[in-house]
C-alpha cells in the first residue's frame, strides 16, 4: 500500500475501531483537539445522544487530529469539529453542521431511516449490546480521568439507565459523583447500588465505595492548605499527617497523598496498627489494582517494605 509503518498502525487502529463496527452499526465519527474549545462544547451533546440512540445501533468514535494526523489527512479534515456517520466502511453523511440536539437527532433518524442498522439484541431490539454498554463505560473513564467529573456523571448516568445491572456503570457514576464533589449525590447511588440483588457483594461496588469514603475529607485549597502546613511543622504527629495524605487525595492531590503516607510507613510502619499503609491500600483500591499511578506506588511501597 505504500505506507510507512506508523500509517499502516493508525489504518489497522482505524480499521478496528471504526470499519469493522460500522459493518454492522451506524458509526458517529467525531474528529477533535484536547485545545479546541468548540469541541469541548459538542462533546458532550454527541456523548449524550449517541448513548440515547445506542439501542438503534448508533456508536459513538473520537478521533484525536494530534494522535491521528495520517487517518485525519485521509478524511481532508480541514477544521476541527468535524463530524461524519460511517456505515458499512463508509462515510454516508456530514454532521459537522448538526450543532444542536434536535439537529443531530434529525440527521441521525434519516439514516436510520435508510439504512439496514443493526440495532440492540435479539431478546430486546431496542436495547444497546454488552458492546456498546462497554464503550460508553470506557468513555467514562477516559472523561473522568481526564478531570471532567461533571460530564463523566452524564455519561455514566445513561449508562445506568441503559444497564441498570451493570456494576461498571454504577462504580462510575458513584467514583464520578465522588470527584464532583457531590457526596450525597454518590451516597443514593451507593444506595441504590447495594439495593440491587444483581451486584451484592460486587467488588467495584465496593471499590467505588472506597472513593465515596475518601472524598468524605474534600476541603478547599485554604483548609488543605493549613493540614499541609500543620503536617510539616510536626512531623511527630502522625494524626496531623494522616489527615492531611486523606485530604490531600480527596482534593484530586494522589501524589501528594502516597507521598506522605509512604513518609508515614517509613517513618513508623507500625503507628495506629499500620493505619498508614492501610489507607495506602484503601487508596489503591479505590482507584484501581491495574490503574499505572498504582501500580508504580505499589512498587514504592514494596520497595520500602521489603527492601
């Protein structure tokens, strides 16, 4: 095909993420910049939609034009947000222009209209697949992640909606509520999460219980600032310390909090029955064993524990 290595990667990422979905579904192919303001402001509306028109076979795909400059070149992106539908490998419509929701809705219901879209499942057609369920969850994440708790609590709350039974989506919404800083919030979807037969005793359940918890000690920037000051001037004061690391990871500060647990447990590994180290642990839960911020923490921690 006459293309260097990195092209023939972006093609095959391409391929995977976008052809072969839209054999069979109405792809949204979204082309955006982290530092394009008018994407930021359509993001979500095509988030939004897309999840409500899951169940008819709509799939919602993001390009970044930074990452993915060779796969952008081949649609002549010119201006970014630029909006296609791809079915069946190919683009069949541009919806750069449909900027609100009654216009993409309208855009969208024609091409469902006209084209052989495979929508939901045989036991349901009007519901969205496991799937499309796991695309909009990992969409959440990323969103999250990226600091965007408000719009990750949209995101995940479709996806409640959509799968009530999914513990993925309920330890979004709950982790997401959590960052947003609306603890009561997360609390009722707590609630509601443990109220549910389907996920008793689901391990992200409980892990998303762990960042309600440790959101608990959110504070602004002044009152984390003074625990701060109150931590260093007394290092002997290992309950100062402690509250600290916890405000500090419950205002979004992670390193700074296994910086100074892990100061703790070097300090004395067994103060408070090893409270240190247990609220390190509660932390790696929290935000997740496979997650690569734990994972190079955990290495500290064993590194300080065992040599």
């Amino acid at each position: 095909m006459g293309l260097n290595l990195d092209e023939q990667k972006a093609v095959d990422r391409f391929r995977k993420q976008v052809v072969e979905p839209s054999m069979t579904k109405l792809v949204v192919l979204d082309f955006y910049a982290d530092w394009c303001g008018p994407c930021k402001a359509l993001t979500p509306l095509l988030e939004k939609v897309a999840g409500e028109y899951a169940g008819k076979g709509v799939v919602l795909e993001k390009i970044d034009v930074d990452a993915e400059q060779f796969i952008a070149a081949q649609f002549q992106v010119r201006s970014i947000p630029t909006v296609y539908a791809m079915f069946q490998g190919q683009p069949v419509a541009d919806l750069t222009s449909a900027r609100t929701e009654t216009q993409l809705r309208a855009a969208l219901d024609q091409l469902l209209a006209q084209l052989p879209v495979q929508g939901g499942n045989a036991a349901d057609p009007g519901a969205p697949s496991r799937e499309e369920i796991a695309q909009f969850i990992a969409m959440g994440d990323q969103v999250l992640a990226g600091g965007e708790a408000d719009r990750a609590v949209g995101i995940f709350s479709q996806v409640v909606d959509m799968a009530p039974d999914d513990a993925a989506a309920h330890s979004g919404l709950i982790r997401a509520l959590s960052q947003a800083g609306r603890t009561d919030d997360a609390a009722a979807a707590l609630t509601a999460a443990q109220a549910n037969p389907a996920l008793a005793g689901n391990p992200q359940i409980a892990a998303a219980k762990n960042v309600l918890e440790l959101a608990g000690s959110r504070m602004d920037e002044t009152e984390l600032a003074a625990l701060r000051q109150r931590a260093a001037a007394d290092p002997a004061n290992m309950e100062a310390r402690l509250a600290y690391a916890e405000a500090a990871f419950a205002s979004g500060q992670r390193d700074a909090a296994a910086d100074e647990l892990l100061a703790m447990i070097e300090a004395d590994r067994e103060w408070n029955d090893g409270a240190a180290r247990a609220k390190l642990l509660q932390i790696f839960e929290a935000v997740g064993l496979e997650d690569a911020w734990v994972i190079a923490t955990r290495r500290r921690l064993s590194r300080l524990l065992f040599g």
